[in-house]
C-alpha cells in the first residue's frame, strides 16, 4: 500500500519503482537571496503554519524536517540574514537536536 498524505478528492497514480535505500540520502538546502526583514518574517510565519499543522496531526517528524529545511535554508543564504540571526538559528537547531522526544525536537 501507498499512502499519500493530505491528497484529497480523485487522482491516478503510476508508480515506476519503489527502492529500499541503505543510508539516510542527505539533500542540500536551497540557497535563499533574502533581501528584506520582512521576507525573513514571511518564511518563518510560513514554515510554523506549515510545521504547525503537521505537529498537531501528530506527524512530528514531518514537522522536523519541515523546520530543519528552512533553518537550514536561511543558514545557507547568501544575502539578508545577518550574523547574530545565524548564530540564534544554530542554538535553536543545536537544542532542539538535544531532545529525546520527537515531539519536543520539533
């Protein structure tokens, strides 16, 4: 069985392959350009929307990996977040990877 999270109404599906991988594949963030205050204040209200949602269906996992693409994302940019802000990202991440509960990691 596949199960497609949130899909809603009818749709076909054609699945080609389905492989068991033998480590975890680690995808790099995307390089964000930020270029005001204000879009750094977009992203973070988005991802909690988003990540807030899926923490409350219980799917903390999902919520982790939610939060931890965009910390990590605004870590990576070139441009608009400034030293201090990458400094409070990376104690964020650093306690939240302390946590032995999904749920309090996320």
């Amino acid at each position: 069985d596949v199960y497609v999270l949130f899909q809603e109404g009818n749709f076909d599906v054609k699945i080609k392959a389905i492989r068991a991988v033998g480590e975890q594949q680690v995808v790099p963030s995307p390089v964000l350009t930020i270029s005001s205050n204000d879009e750094i204040r977009e992203l973070i209200v988005s991802t909690i929307s988003r990540g807030g949602s899926l923490y409350d269906y219980g799917y903390y996992e999902l919520c982790i990996s939610v939060y931890a693409s965009t910390l990590n994302s605004m870590l990576a940019a070139d441009s608009g977040v400034t030293g201090v802000l990458k400094g409070m990202i990376c104690q964020g991440l650093s306690r939240a990877s302390a946590q032995n509960n999904k749920g309090d990691k996320a």
